[in-house]
C-alpha cells in the first residue's frame, strides 16, 4: 500500500510540474509576446495623454521640453517629442540656421528670409567641442545653395551646398529621408505626373545665423535611429503618404537592425490652438532577448523541477504515506470493537486532523457503544416498569369495578330499595373515577410516546393562577383551608392551558393532603430571567426516601388514604412530562412543617 500511495503520489506530482512547465513555455512563446506588445501600447498611449497635458502646460522652450522628454524616457524606456504640423522638432532653436535667400526660380521665395532645421542634415556629433563644423561652407556670412520643394506653399529644403554646381558632389548635405521619398515618389508616379504634382525650387542665399547646442551632451539630436524616424514620418507627411486623421492616435511597426520597434502618432494642439503632433517611438528588444534567454534557461528549470518531484516523493512516503498506514491498522481493529489504540497525532495538518477526528470517533463509537448497552438494561427497567403498570392499572380498576360490581348484585336481588338510588349514584360516581383514571393515562402515554410537540406562547402567570384559584374555591370552602397568594404580574413563555393543568394538580395535591383549617401558600417572584412559582400546604413531611417517587404512576405517600384522595395517582406524573417538555427546573422540598411543589418558567424575550 505505501508503495502504491507513494508511486501514485509521485506521477501525480511529477506530471503535474512538467503540465506546468509545459503550459508556461507555451504560453509564453505564442502568447507573451503579444501580450508585452499590447501592455506596452497600452502604458505608452496611457503616458502619452499625461504627456500631452504636461507638455501644453509647461513645453515653452527648448530647455523644458528637453526635460520633459528626458523624463519620458527614463519612466517609460520610450523617446518621444513635439512635431509642429509639417513634421518639424517643436523647439528646434538651439540646431537651426538662418538664410537669406538672394536669388530663386521661385518668385514667391525672393528675398525672404528662410529657417532650416540642421538635425535634418547634420548629427550634432559632426561638429567638434569648439563648434566648428566638419562642413566647414557653413558659417555666418557664407553662400550657400539649396533645392527643394514648394509643398502647401512652403519650401521644404532636400539638399544644400556651397554653390548650384556641387549640389550633385560629395560635398553637399541632404535630406537623406527626403531624397529616399523623392526617389520612391517619381518612381511610383513617373517624371512627369511628380512635376506635376510636386514645384521644384532651386535658390541662392547668404547664412545670416548659425546656432547649435553647447555640447553633444545636452543636445535632443544625439538618437540617430529616433531622427530618421522622425525625418521618414515627415517625409511621409508631406508626400501625402500617411494618412492623418484628426484626433486619432496611430500606432506603426518598423524595423530597424533586426529589432522590432512601435512608433505612436498622435494628432494633438499645441498652446496656441495651431496642429501638432506627438512623435514616441519605443523598441520591442527586451522581450525578444527576455523570452531567447528564457528558452535557454528552461534545461536548468527542468532539471529542477525533477529534484523537486523526488524530494517530494521522499516527502510523500515519511509524512503522508506512514500516517495513512497507521490509520488503516487503526481503523481496521475498530472494525473489529477494539477501540484501545489511538492514533498519534503529530502534525497539525489534515493528516493530523484526520488523526484525530478517527481518535475522537473511535470515542464517540466506544461511549455509544457503552450507552447502547445501558439502554438495553434501561429497556429492561421499562419493560418491568410497562408490567407494573399494567398491574397498577388493573389494580386501580379493579376497585371501581368491585364496587359498581356489588352495586349491580344488590339492586339485581332487591335488597335495600329503599337506598336504590344510593347505589346509582355510588356507580355513577364510580364511572367517572374510571374515565377520569383513562383521560390520565391517555394523556400520560401521549406525553411519553416522543411524538407530541408542546406549543408555546407568551402568556401571564399571575392571571392563571388566580383563575386555578378561584377554580378551586369549593374544595378550598370543604376543608376551611386559608389560602395566601403573593403573586407579581409578569409575562412568561410556555403553553399556557398545560401549565394551568400542573398548577391545577400541584394545588389539589396540596389540598388533599393538607389538614383541615390550615393554609396554603402560593407565590411567583422573580429570579433573574425566571418565573419562579411555589405551592407551599401545612401538614406532613414527605419522608426523604420517597421524595422522587412522588412523581411515579400511582404513587401515594399515605396508603391509608388511597381511595379518600380521590385523585387518579397520575397528577403528578403528568406534571413532570410536561413541566420536562418545557424544559424548566422542577422539584419538591419539604419546609419547616409542610411541604413545597415549585417550577419555574421562562420570561418573555
């Protein structure tokens, strides 16, 4: 049996790791990914609506909105900035020069005065800690040429040079994401729809201003990957290739060296009411390295998880296995009424509460085992007890039976006529000792038959007794008995015509034994929670020995006045059933010169 709980214990244990194991690699390469990827869109939209707020209420300049992106990064692992509505670095004035355009074959654009923003040409690495650029043309002062188009009415610069001749050289700086748009554009819609559809500039002009930021360091230029999704989201934007919607954010997938990256658009206002756009672009690398070196790790976390399942199973045969062996030896000698060993209990786990639930039962099995012997032997007893009372019965009606018996015989011989109807109603008083004696016994086997239910109610106390009382009146006038009543109005719980019916048979008992010209005493006090009731008669003592027999089936204390009591020998029988179906205290106690009946109910709630 050990082996077996063990073996099975074993496989439960060791399937359900590698279950385990199983479902977390599955789930974590199909599904983790995928769930990072949604998380990750989720926390960048939800930071970008704070962002939004942050950057209306405190982006003024280039200083704090360097700031804000900084904070950006560092709380979410994701670059993010302002573009104005053609795609442009909001706060672009620490990397930016000024030209005043001399000549254009574009008339609209003489003699103005034009700003480009140098982060789409050069890196803020291209220039040494003194400022001086690797481009040496470009300088306050100097001539410079520039080709471009005219979209939505506004240049938009694709390469500069020194001079119109070596804009096609070496020497000349583009617009790298510009020139690539150009090139996929005239492809796609040959030469001569793009002319159409696109103006062409090509202008001369002098540098009037040169800024660029203190130090590498500081600069918002430094992510290359970041500037050229920039500069292709602003290629795209004004070739008319993404399509903006107004207020909708657009999440796009790009690649870059082989990682995988999200870039979110969202179509904001910036504080002055015009278009703008936020720019946030996040890398899905973390992942992908996470989940290959996860992959990798699962051999160490097998191989672990095996050890696990054989300490286990160690586990398994010293705390669990043993245990249940001692249990089935247990249990199987109480199978067979030997309930002397006990069970251990050495653990305080459901092992050990199944220890000693079984030492407990044992227990309980044992003590009814023994109560079942003794309601054997009490069965016994009531067997006796039901002969005695078949034999009390006949006797009591062997009696009345006698008398109506010689009653009969001697009206049947005509003897004594002259007393006929003495005789009647001697039979008839006879006839109504007998059914007075079955209503009691009827009433007493109903109390004791376990099938009868006691309705209870509120009722008052004081005003039953009275009424019992005032009942009584007659037999109290017959015998010149004084009764004294100390009663308090109070509210009791009981059935209120049963509990009348005990008072009834107390006070008859007490008047048939109490001496003429003596007195009775009846009170109900208070006691707590209780009601309590006493019926005090002057007279005799009850001998000690006979005290708990006064509630027998026929029972009298005084033989000698058997038939002068005139009761049944139930009264009291009865009043014990019920005063017990009540579930109240009740006695009888002999007092200084007589003897007290007392119970007690229940106040009501």
């Amino acid at each position: 049996m050990k082996k077996g709980i063990v073996l099975k214990l074993f496989l439960l244990t060791a399937g359900l790791c590698l279950f385990l194991i199983a479902v977390i690699f599955i789930l974590q390469t199909v599904f983790f990914k995928q769930f990072y990827v949604h998380q990750k869109i989720k926390d960048v939209n939800a930071a970008l609506q704070a962002y939004e707020q942050d950057y209306l209420d405190h982006g003024s300049n280039t200083q704090e909105m360097a700031k804000l992106e900084q904070d950006f990064f560092q709380k979410h692992n994701t670059w993010v900035t302002a573009l104005d509505t053609r795609g442009n670095l909001k706060f672009a004035d620490d990397f930016f020069m000024d030209i005043k355009l001399d000549h254009s074959d574009e008339p609209a654009l003489a003699d103005t005065t034009i700003t480009v923003p140098l982060y789409s040409f050069i890196n803020v690495e291209d220039f040494s800690s003194n400022q001086t650029f690797l481009t040496p043309w470009i300088e306050e002062g100097g001539m410079i040429a520039m080709e471009g188009l005219i979209i939505n009415n506004q240049p938009m610069i694709q390469r500069m040079g020194r001079n119109r001749s070596n804009l096609r050289d070496e020497s000349r700086l583009e617009n790298h994401q510009m020139v690539s748009k150009e090139y996929e554009v005239l492809g796609r819609l040959g030469a001569v729809q793009y002319r159409e559809q696109y103006s062409s500039f090509l202008a001369t002009g002098t540098i009037t201003k040169v800024r660029v930021p203190e130090g590498a360091g500081v600069a918002r230029y430094t992510n290359h990957l970041f500037l050229d999704r920039i500069k292709a989201f602003q290629a795209d934007l004004l070739y008319g290739d993404f399509k903006d919607t107004a207020n909708a954010k657009q999440v796009i997938d790009v690649e870059e060296n082989h990682v995988n990256y999200k870039i979110f658009v969202d179509r904001t206002r910036d504080r002055d009411g015009n278009p703008a756009y936020l720019f946030a672009m996040t890398s899905l690398q973390p992942v992908n390295e996470a989940a290959g070196i996860i992959n990798d790790y699962y051999v160490y976390i097998i191989i672990a998880a095996l050890l696990l399942v054989l300490l286990t199973s160690f586990y398994y045969s010293r705390q669990i296995a043993r245990p249940l062996l001692r249990i089935s030896r247990t249990t199987r000698q109480m199978a067979e009424l030997d309930f002397s060993e006990k069970i251990p209990v050495t653990t305080k786990d459901e092992i050990g509460d199944l220890s000693g639930n079984i030492n407990e039962l044992s227990e309980r099995l044992h003590s009814h085992i023994l109560q079942l012997e003794q309601d054997i032997e009490k069965e016994k007893q009531l067997e006796h007890t039901r002969k005695e009372f078949i034999a009390g019965v006949s006797h009591e009606l062997k009696t009345p039976l006698s008398v109506i018996q010689s009653c009969l015989a001697i009206l049947n011989d005509g003897v004594a006529s002259h007393k006929r109807e003495h005789y009647f109603a001697a039979m008839e008083d006879e006839v109504g000792r007998m059914n007075v004696l079955i209503d009691d016994m009827l009433e007493l086997a109903k109390y004791e038959s376990g099938t009868y239910k006691m309705d209870t109610g509120s009722f008052s106390i004081d005003v039953v007794i009275n009424r019992v009382c005032t009942k009584l009146t007659p037999d109290f006038a017959a015998k010149q008995l004084l009764l004294h009543t100390s009663l308090i109005p109070a509210e009791v719980e009981g059935n209120e015509r049963r509990i009348e019916q005990v008072i009834v048979n107390f006070l008859t008992n007490a008047i048939s034994y109490t001496p003429e010209r003596e007195s009775i005493y009846v009170t109900a006090s208070e006691e707590r929670d209780t009601i309590l009731i006493c019926i005090e008669n002057k007279g005799a003592h009850i001998p000690d020995e006979q005290l708990e027999k006064i509630w027998d089936r026929f029972y009298r204390g005084e033989t000698s006045r058997h038939r002068s009591t005139g009761g049944t020998g139930l009264g009291l029988a009865i009043s014990k059933k019920i005063l017990e179906m009540h579930g109240v205290p009740y006695g009888v106690n002999n007092t200084s010169d007589g003897v007290m009946f007392y119970f007690q109910l229940n106040k009501k709630a």
